[in-house]
C-alpha cells in the first residue's frame, strides 16, 4: 500500500515534471495556428488557419504587419553554426587526444579549456566588445562572434571527446602500431572510425549551441544580425503569432537534425551491438 | 644460432619501484622462448619495452644485430600478440589480417589480388578457412586468439611477443592451443617469446624458459633444468611444485624453524635468500611408527586435507609452526597411504632429492 503511494506520487510528479517541460513548447505550437492577420498571440483561438506559415514565406497580400526580417539572419546563423561546429570539434578532438598522455600544465590547460563554457557570456560578449573597439576591429558575426562561439563551443566537444577517449582501449593502436603502421595512418584508419560516434555527439553539441546562441552574440555581432538577435528584435515591437510558426519550423529543423544523427548513431551502434550479442553466445 | 635479440642491463623505474632492474637476455633465432613471472614481476612491461611502446631508462636492446632504443614501434618489425587480443572491432576478420600488409609504412602492399592470397595462406594456416568475412566479434575466443596470431605473422615479423595470449582462453581451450602455436610457430620458423604467469604453461611451451624476479632474470635454461634444478628459492617458488623452509646453512646441516635437514653432498648456490626446498612428489607419508633410512630426514605433521586430481592426490599437511606442506602422491606408483584428519604422519624424503640454497 505505501508502495503503490508512492510509486503514484512519483508518477504525479513526473507528469507535472513533463507538462511544465513540454507545455510552453505545445502552447507555441497551438497559437502558431491562429488566424491572421487579425488574430493575435493570445487564446482563444478564432479560427485554425496557416495564415502565418505562409506569412512568413510572404505568401500572403501585404498588411500592416511586417514579415519576419529573418531569411538573411537564418542564413547567418547556420553558417555560423557550422563553422563553430567543424573548428570546435577538430579542436575537440585534437586536444582530447593531447590529453591522453599527462604533459607540463595539463591540469592548467584542462581548466582553461572549460572556463569557456563557465564564464557568463553576457560578460564574455561584453568583453569581447570592449576589446574589438580598443583594437580598432570591427565586430562581424563571422568575426569576433565566431570566436567566441568556438570559445563557448569548444569545451564541450572537448569535455565529449575526453569521455570517449577516456574508454578508448589503447591496445588497438598499438596492435596496429606493432604491424607497421605509422601514428598517423593508425589514428586514420583505427582510431577515428571507433571514436566516430563521440566526434558526432561533439558535432551536434557544438552546432546547436552556436546555433541558438544569444547572450554572446548580443554584444559581440556588430550590424548584421543572427537568428536569435532577429527574432528578439521582433519581440521589443510586437507579438505576433509568425514569431510562433517560426519556432515550430525551427523545432522540426532541430528534430531532423537530432533524427540524422539518431540514424548514424543506430548505424554504428548496430554494429556494435552486434557484436556484443555475438561475445555473449 | 645467431642471436635474433639482444638485451643488456635494461632498466625501467617507475618512481621508487624498478621494474626492469638491469635484465641481459639473449633470444635464438627460431626458437620457441617461454618467460615466467609472477604478477607484479614486470614481465609485461619488459615485452612492451621490446616492442618499443616504452623505452627503457638504460641500457641497449639489439634487434638483429641493431640499436632499436631509439626506433618508434612501427619501425621495429617487432609482432605482439595482445592478452586482450586487441584485434580491430570496426574489420572483419580478412581486413583485420590484411590490414599490416596493406597499410605499414614500409613497403606497403596495395595490389589486392596479394593481398588476398596472402590472407588466404595465413588463414589457411592458423585455420581460420571460412570465417574471412565474419565480424571479429562474431567468432569464438580461440578463433580471436588465431585473428591476432595471422594479423601479426602476415607481416612476416623475425621476433613475435605474446603477452599471456592464452591467458584469456578457457581451460580446454588452453591446451589446445600450446599445441597449436607452437605448430604454428614451427612452420614461421620465427622466433616467438612467450609470457605468462603459469608455470605449467611456461614449461610446456617454450625450448628456453626464461624466470623473471622482480625485474631480473633469475633464471635462462630448458624446461627441465628449470624444474628439476631452479636457481634459486625464488624460482623454485614460482614452479609452485616445491615446499621451501628459510634458515641457516651450517657445515652438513640446513637449520630450519622445524628442525634439522642433514645435507649430502648438496652444492649450495650462493643466490638470493638461504632456503631448502623439497619437490612435493619426492616427499612420503608413513605413520609415525615406520622406520627411517640413514639417508632419509623426517618431520612429522598433522593432516589437514588432500585435493584429489586424478592422477594424484595432492595433501596438505601442518606442522608444528603451522606453516603448511604439500605432497604429491602419484597414484600410478602405489595406494598412497589413506590420511585421517587431524592425524599426525610422519613426512619423509631422501637427504639428496633437497635443493639447498644459501
């Protein structure tokens, strides 16, 4: 009887745990069907309509509302991400695989390394802006931006890659050490393809979030604005429920992003697991 | 025979502990070389130091007839067969064989049709025929063992190191294999050197069987002079085959804390901690009543328990100062006398079957 009470309490919880989870994300889904472009970000909703899906593609006869100024801010953003995604995760890599071995000041190096994802960004960002002024150079999303996006980035991918290799059996490359084969070509053909699935995990970290990156980029992004930037921009005049319909699309980007690398994690992990049945039988 | 591998006063420390404390082998060209240690005795450090994944504080390694210190592992042409087998998980078993010839930095091997008739040899000889396209996970352990074997023979190495490779086999397995690698080896006409913690492997196995003690080479010599004449007390240990007592050597007399050994005519050999070792096989039991010869030594102790394995039985006795004593009773020579629990016998050998050392 206590057991069944308590097993209800903590099913209750976790209820109420994922509807404050997931509610905000259901109730932008919802509104984003509102009708426009009368209809505003608010219950109840007057009519079911994808009036502002096809706002935001500007397929609809032009009103007072403007569209959402976010295709070049889009564009940015994604650039953006995946340059930080592809130099974080080299980063990440290379030097998880420098801390393999203990060298001079590697515990120094370690908190170095880490202190860019503990740093506050607003302060960061700040910072970053301060210093590009004194220099004389001028702040590009691409530029200073970038930067710190890899600074934020990085100690992630890290972090992830100092995981896997830290369960790396490193008899295998001395296997293939002891056949001939030099570092580098051992590194190549046996070392990266059974790390794979950690470079993955450190890939998505480092894209998602440069991706939706804010309070670094705020200061430190000069004119042109990333995706983030744009949209709180929107928010500072008005609400409108295309800012919601945007979301939605944002989100099943990100879950088709999620479900690509699901699918090549399956992939190796299959192979895996196959092998793990087989050391069982 | 000309020597395949040369090593003199090779150190290697660890901090405060020498793992390697100045070890000088010589290994023969085709030969079959078992190294027996203890855990903890640094014997699978002196093969990685071989192999070049460690270098050694001091002293020179001499690899056919060259300085190799110096020479990173994939230069040495040094095989290593590894406990765990480290075998390739992401290849099949014909890219795991293949992958030396294909991707070694020296005169690599890129005509596939070779290749393959390569791989088809070496499997045909370690007998892998029909797994070539398994995953390595998808065969058995002695199936990895023989991967590992023909990944590393395919690269024709002059010198193959295994580290305890059947240490990850079970029993029946095991001995199916001594027989198989040194087949195997035979038909290389390589040298292997061969680790491991078993003694009884270690005999069997190999033409030299090298003992390491605490980072030396206590003893070099064949199997049989190993066992029947271990250098010193801590070899003797190590075959696990004899009872040791310490104490004092004093004119004909082995002073132990359980009595007196007369001696005869045993040569002392000045090495390590003063002992008197007898074979467990060499020792009787007889009741307390029966006679002694001239030239046998007795002591007397209570039965404990005995273990039997088939073709002997082995029993266990304390004596007075409860230290523990092993016998080996052959059953092919004679009904062993039947022991009573907590019974007191009397435990006998012949003064010249002792190893004396001092």
């Amino acid at each position: 009887m206590q057991a069944s009470g308590t097993k209800l309490a903590l099913g209750i919880y976790t209820a109420l745990f994922l509807v404050f989870l997931y509610g905000p994300m259901v109730v932008l889904a919802i509104l984003s069907f509102q009708t426009g472009p009368e209809g505003g970000p608010q219950f109840p909703i007057i009519e079911w309509s994808i009036y502002w899906y096809k706002h935001l593609f500007g397929m609809t006869p032009p009103t007072r509302i403007a569209p959402l100024p976010i295709e070049e801010a889009l564009v940015r953003s994604l650039v953006l991400a995946v340059m930080t995604m592809i130099v974080s995760t080299v980063l990440g890599v290379t030097s998880a695989q420098a801390f393999r071995k203990k060298f001079t000041g590697s515990g120094f190096a370690f908190y170095l390394i880490v202190l860019g994802m503990m740093v506050p960004g607003v302060l960061v960002g700040l910072g970053m802006a301060l210093i590009a002024n004194a220099l004389g150079i001028d702040r590009h999303w691409w530029g200073t931006t970038f930067v710190l996006h890899v600074v934020y980035t990085y100690p992630f991918a890290f972090l992830v890659m100092l995981a896997i290799l830290n369960r790396f059996d490193q008899s295998v490359e001395e296997a293939s050490w002891s056949l001939g084969v030099s570092p580098v070509k051992t590194f190549r053909k046996v070392t990266f393809p059974l790390i794979f699935p950690g470079v993955l995990s450190a890939m998505l970290f480092a894209f998602t979030l440069s991706y939706d990156e804010f309070s670094r980029t705020l200061f430190a992004s000069g004119r042109d604005l990333t995706l983030p930037l744009a949209i709180y921009g929107t928010f500072s005049v008005e609400v409108h429920p295309n800012v919601f319909a945007f979301g939605v699309l944002t989100t099943l980007f990100s879950f088709a992003l999620l479900g690509t690398y699901a699918v090549l994690m399956m992939l190796s992990i299959r192979r895996a697991r196959r092998v793990a049945i087989q050391e069982e039988a | 025979m000309a020597a395949v591998l040369q090593l003199s006063q090779v150190t290697k420390a660890y901090g405060a502990l020498r793992a390697l404390d100045g070890i000088d082998i010589s290994l023969p060209d085709n030969a079959y070389i078992s190294l027996l240690g203890p855990s903890g005795s640094g014997k699978t450090i002196l093969l990685r130091v071989i192999a070049g994944f460690e270098a050694p504080d001091s002293g020179s390694i001499l690899f056919k007839g060259e300085r190799v210190e110096a020479v990173p592992p994939h230069r040495r042409n040094i095989g290593f067969v590894f406990q765990n087998f480290a075998l390739f998980p992401h290849l099949s078993v014909a890219r795991n064989i293949a992958f030396g010839l294909e991707n070694r930095e020296l005169n690599p091997i890129t005509d596939s049709a070779v290749v393959r008739a390569k791989v088809k040899d070496i499997v045909a000889l370690v007998g892998l025929t029909g797994l070539e396209d398994r995953g390595v996970a998808q065969i058995s352990g002695g199936q990895r063992q023989r991967v590992a074997l023909a990944r590393t023979l395919i690269t024709e190495p002059s010198l193959v190191l295994l580290d305890e490779p059947l240490g990850a086999l079970d029993a029946n397995l095991r001995t199916r294999m001594r027989a198989e690698l040194r087949a195997i080896r035979e038909r290389c006409g390589v040298t292997f050197l061969h680790v491991t913690g078993s003694e009884t492997e270690a005999l069997a196995m190999g033409d030299t069987v090298l003992v390491l003690d605490r980072g030396r080479i206590a003893q070099a010599d064949d199997a049989d002079t190993v066992y029947n004449r271990p250098r010193s007390a801590a070899v003797a240990r190590f075959l696990n085959c004899y009872n040791l007592f310490e104490g004092q050597l004093s004119k004909d007399d082995f002073v132990s804390p359980v009595g007196k050994f007369p001696l005869q005519g045993q040569q002392a050999d000045a090495r390590g901690q003063p002992a008197y070792a007898i074979r467990y096989d060499r020792i009787s039991i007889r009741p307390l009543v029966a006679s002694v010869t001239a030239e046998e030594v007795r002591i007397e102790g209570t039965f404990i328990a005995d273990e039997y394995s088939g073709a002997a039985i082995n029993s266990f006795f304390s004596l007075d100062d409860g230290r523990v004593i092993e016998v080996e009773s052959h059953l092919s020579q004679a009904a062993p006398q039947a022991c009573v629990p907590h019974g007191r016998y009397a435990l006998v050998w012949k003064r010249q079957n002792a190893l004396v050392y001092a």
